[in-house]
C-alpha cells in the first residue's frame, strides 16, 4: 500500500535523509522516499505488517511533527 | 524522548530569544564591569539556546547520523571545558538564530509551490436525482455529474455538459485571459469559473487530475538532484565525522583545545548542502507558477546547456488544424451557400469554413453529396451550389476571369490549399485555407535565436509549405519530407557533432524524438506520454513559454553555480582565518549562518524573475 505522509517544513536535507533511512529500515515498508522541498514522506508498506499509526510513530519518534 | 521534542518545539523560540538577551546583556555588562555574574549570564544563554541542540544531536545520533548539531554540541562542550563561556554562549545563540531564519526564508523560497497546492480544491456539488449535495474531493468518481457555481473552483477534470461560462485557469496553463466554455467543453480541475454556472462530467478524479499530476511533478523535480548535488550530498555524508576526527587530530598535535574546537564550528558544511537545492527549488517553482512544469536535477542542467532547437511543425509551429486564412468573395450571398453546404460534412477543410463563417446564417440544403478528393455539390435555394477543388470547378465548367487566376496564384504560393465556390456554373469565392501558424510562434523563434546558435524545424510535410513557414518564421533552416525514423537519424547526427539538442513536439506522434533529444519539450495539456518523457512540459500552448523556461533554466543552473562557489569561499575564508589566527569561534558561527542566509536570499532572487 502506498500512502503520501505530510510532514512538518524540513529545513536541512540531512533531516529528510534521516526520516527515509528511519522509515526504510522499519518493519513492513518496502520502500521510502521523503520529498525534502514539498515535506512528504512516500511510504510503500505491508499493511498486514504494519500500520500508518506505526510510521507516524517512526517519524515522531525522530523529532517530526506530522501534519 | 517524545516528551521533550514537544517541549522543544514549543518553547525553543522564545528560548532562543531569552538565550539572546542573556548574552547580549552579558557582552554590555562585561564591558563595564566584570563579575561572577556575567559568567552566569552567558552560562544560561548557552544552556537556554544549547538544550534543544543537544537533544537534536542525540536524536540523530541514534539513527547513526552525525549532524551538525552534534558538532556544534561538542564544540560547546569543548568551550565550557576552557572556560570560553562567552564564546559557548556566542555560538549557541547564532547558531538557532540562524536556524531560525532559515526556516524562515526556506519557508518564502518554497513558497511559489505552496501556493499551487494551497489552490487544490476540497469540495465538489454532486448532483444525484437533480438534488445538488457537498461532498468531499476525495468522494467524486468518473462520470459523476457536478455542479459549479459562479466563482467557486472547478473541483475535477471533465466535461461540460450544460450550461455556459468563462474559466479562469491561471491555475494550470498560466493564462490569466478567461476562457469561455460551454457544453462539450474540456474544464480542468483547479481552475476558477468565473462567471456563469456549469454542469460537468467528472472524466479524471484523484491523482489522475491534471492539477494533482503538475503537483505530483513539480515536487518531485524540486528533489531531483543534479551531479553536482549528488555529489555534494555524498561528501557531506562522510564530511560532518570527518571534521571530528580533523578537530581530534588538531587536538592531539596542537594540544589547543581552543582551535580544536573552533574547527568544529567553522567545518560545518551548511551553505553547501543548501546551496544547490533551494535555487533548483526556487526557479521549479517559479516556473510552475508560469505554467512551466520543469523537471529538476539532470534534466534541468541540460536543458540549460542546448545549442540547437529543433521544432515540429504540426501541432507545435502551427496550430494544427486548417484554418481559412483568406476569402476573396466574388458574388454577395457566396459565403453563405458555401457555408450552408460545407455544414453537411465534417471533412477538415468543410470545418474551416463552417468555422470562418459562422456567423452566416445556414439555409436548409437538398441532395447534398460528397465528389471524394474534389468536393461537395447540392441544391441552395433552387441553386446548384459546388464547393471544391480547381479540377472540380474545370470539370463542371466553371470558369475562371483572369483576377481569380491571379488570385489563386498568389495564395498557393503562401503555402494555401484552393477551395472554390460555385453557384450555378459561376464562381462566386475562393478560400485561401492552411494551417496556419500559433500567434506565438514568430516571437518565440525571435528570442530563441538571441540566446542559440541553431533553432530548426523537422516535418513529414512537403517541401513547399516548410519552406514557407521557416522563411516567415525566421527559422535557421528545416528539413522536410522526413519518415518518422529520418527524424531520429538527423537527430542524432547533432548529437554526433557534439551539439546539445532540445527538441520540441506535441507528444502525439513525435514521442520517439522527444526520448531521444537531450532535452525534450512537450506541449499540450499535459498528456501522459509527453510528460513521461519530456524534461520541459508546457501545459499552455503558448510557444513564448519556451523562451521563458530556457532563460529561468540558466538562470537557476547559474545560482546554482554561484551559491556553490559562496559556500566555498566561505570556508576558505574561515580556514585561512583560523590558521592565520583572526578567526574563533564566534566569528566563525557567524560566517558560516551569514553563508546560509547569503545563499538562500541569492535563491530567492528567481522568484522575482520576470519576463521582459
């Protein structure tokens, strides 16, 4: 399942580095990009392994607000 | 670890300001009279605007990443261990004030995008069993039926199916001229109807809209890295643990904890990871905002290096369709017999001038046929009417006076086809009908050649009509009669001779030459294909656009070049500094936030583009 997640304004790019590297290695994602200039992340995740509120927690748990 | 990023996010501003007036006041008060106090002073400051730093450091360090705040962090620490305080609290203070600007003017520089998204509609009328009802964006499906209101937003792409009004869509080709629209009519999604209340087919909902797919592009191209970036990207990956393990190295042969430290401060790489990025960001978005959908990273920087243009003709050059481009009415009342007749038929040409004359009123026509490659005949008000060729008028013995030989003659060589008119065995009027060239074109080719050495045109047409439209056009040269494989070969013969080549096509039958050009152009309203594979696609289609994305392309490659070379300098300047003793910690800071800014604002300078 795809899903788009909107993040917070990413000012540094390494902060968008850090969330793909995060998301990638989470459980259940098969792929992941964060979009540093329009602040999304693009998640493609097993939803039968995981779960959005997962993510969310994955990215939180960085230091992002999710919008 | 969650609890404090709230508390970070929410007070680390104001935090940051306190931190400012502690030092500040401290720096005032050390000047005239030093105490104990003053060192707690700066200690607070630092504290107040090192906290959140801190917490950053340790967050991305759990992920493996060294950032710049850990650098910073360790620097601060190195400080303390000194006694440096005011340089620690110096330091801490510029650094989130710097940030804090950053996200400031990052947030104006992404802006141009911002407002693009901020214009998706949220809502459409549906209406079922005639009752109109609001339903939310995501809910509309293909083939529903909607309502839009006086200057409410056309919330899909589809189709009219009654009423009439005039859109404004600004939002998607970048014409701010209202277009007016009626049953049968194409409306995009996004755009603004102006006047009027229409009833729409829903034909493209969700992501397939061609708002949503602009949005859906120009996001991505923002991110799409060029060479240069990714190179940057990979050194600054490798850079920030680099710089700690030079500072321990300085620390270790200079036993100097204070420069040891200041590297620290002055390595970090921020202007040059920035740099490139946000004029890539800025200039995307000023084009989109045009209705310029460039796409970002490679692309774009070649797309700025072309040499030669290379044009289709059909469709791109020309409007293609055919158009009646002159009528010379020998007898009153021609026109309308003409009309009348040509109405019973959809050839191309009978549309030319149905079109041309369609403020004539029709009269009803008997035994209306179709002679196949000459013309049409039938019966106008008790008149044999013919509508056709020159060999047909012959054929039927219709004479022609010396004016009308003279006449034909020079509207063939403007590249027209000949349609005659008859009305019992006398000719009445003659069409002059050709595809006729986009308003735009000439201006486009005008500026084009002020900035390339070569703009050409391809065509599968013959001869004589390419020949016409190059020399009115202004064009370098053509080439006509080409097969579709002949394209490609001239193409890449270009290629060979080192030429960097952007070809522009309307993406309808010219998808393999826009593939394989170095820089492709589409135009048109957005179709698949072409935006699949063209670099450029402009939604409008306004051929001056083409100038305008060329000259913003340059322009943002350049301030791209620019921004890497201020970064640069700046870190020489900060390394000569230290070695020649005249740069610490506090200064450095400064420098390097000072560097950031410099960029970011010289970025800013494409959204005041304008086109002269």
């Amino acid at each position: 399942m795809k899903k788009t997640i909107q993040l917070e304004e990413l000012v540094c790019p390494m902060c968008a580095t850090k969330i793909e590297t995060a998301l990638k290695k989470a459980p259940g994602v098969n792929d992941a990009t964060v979009l540093y200039n329009a602040s999304k992340a693009k998640v493609d995740y097993d939803e039968t392994k995981t779960s959005l509120e997962d993510l969310y927690k994955v990215i939180t748990g960085l230091g992002y607000e999710i919008k | 670890m969650m609890k404090w990023n709230k508390w970070i996010k929410k007070y680390s501003t104001p935090c940051m300001w306190v931190a400012c007036g502690c030092t500040v006041a401290a720096i005032v008060a050390e000047k005239i009279q030093p105490g104990v106090w003053i060192t707690v002073l700066y200690v607070s400051g630092t504290i107040l605007a090192g906290f959140p730093i801190a917490v950053k450091a340790i967050q991305s360090l759990k992920f493996k990443t060294v950032s710049i705040e850990l650098l910073v962090t360790i620097a601060v620490a190195g400080a303390f261990i000194i006694h440096e305080y005011s340089e620690a609290a110096i330091v801490t203070c510029l650094f989130q004030v710097g940030t804090y600007l950053e996200s400031k003017t990052m947030q104006k520089t992404r802006s141009a995008i911002k407002e693009l998204t901020a214009m998706a509609p949220k809502t459409a009328i549906r209406i079922t069993d005639d009752e109109p009802e609001e339903i939310d964006i995501d809910e509309v499906e293909i083939d529903d039926i909607l309502l839009v209101r006086t200057g409410s937003q056309i919330p899909v792409d589809g189709y009219v199916v009654s009423g009439t009004g005039y859109a404004d869509q600004a939002s998607i080709t970048g014409e701010s001229r209202p277009i007016a629209r009626s049953t049968g009519d194409f409306v995009y999604g996004g755009t603004i109807l102006q006047s009027g209340t229409l009833r729409m087919r829903a034909s493209r909902v969700g992501e397939d809209t061609t708002f949503s797919k602009i949005i859906a592009l120009v996001e991505e191209a923002q991110d799409a890295k060029s060479p240069v970036e990714r190179f940057i990207d990979s050194f600054a990956k490798w850079y920030t643990p680099a710089v700690i393990v030079l500072s321990a190295l300085v620390l270790v042969f200079t036993k100097n904890l204070d420069t040891a430290i200041t590297v620290l401060v002055l390595a970090c790489p921020g202007a040059l990871v920035i740099g490139a990025p946000i004029a890539s960001v800025a200039g995307i978005g000023k084009a989109a905002q045009n209705g310029i959908l460039l796409k970002g990273g490679d692309s774009l920087v070649t797309f700025a290096k072309t040499d030669v243009f290379l044009f289709d003709k059909t469709g791109t050059l020309t409007n293609g369709y055919p158009v009646v481009d002159e009528y010379i009415e020998y007898e009153p009342d021609s026109l309308r017999y003409a009309v009348s007749l040509e109405s019973c038929s959809d050839h191309p040409l009978a549309k030319a001038i149905t079109t041309y004359g369609k403020e004539s009123t029709v009269i009803p026509v008997d035994d209306a046929d179709t002679e196949k490659g000459k013309g049409m005949h039938g019966t106008v008000n008790g008149k044999t009417v013919l509508v056709g060729s020159l060999k047909y008028m012959t054929e039927q013995h219709a004479e022609l006076t010396g004016q009308m030989v003279s006449d034909a003659k020079r509207l063939s060589s403007e590249g027209c086809s000949l349609v005659f008119c008859s009305v019992d065995q006398k000719i009445t009027g003659l069409f002059g009908i050709r595809d006729t060239m986009k308003e735009s074109a000439k201006d486009c080719i005008r500026e084009l050649r002020k900035h390339v050495n070569t703009v050409r045109m391809l065509t599968g047409d013959n001869a004589d009509t390419a020949a016409i439209v190059a020399e009115e056009l202004g064009l370098d040269g053509y080439d006509a009669e080409l097969l579709p494989e002949q394209k490609l070969n001239l193409l890449k013969d270009l290629q060979k001779q080192g030429h960097i080549v952007t070809f522009v096509g309307d993406g309808i039958n010219d998808s393999p030459a826009l593939a394989i050009a170095d820089s492709a152009i589409a135009i048109g309203s957005g179709t698949d294909v072409a935006i699949e594979c063209s670099d450029v696609v402009l939604v409008s289609s306004d051929l001056r656009k083409i100038v305008m994305s060329y000259r913003l392309a340059n322009q943002t490659v350049r301030i791209m070049y620019e921004n890497i070379a201020i970064a640069i300098a700046a870190v020489l300047f900060l390394l000569t500094g230290l070695f020649a003793g005249f740069i610490h910690m506090g200064i450095g800071m400064l420098v390097h936030e000072g560097s950031i800014m410099v960029v970011i604002l010289n970025a800013m300078r494409l959204l005041l583009y304008k086109e002269k």
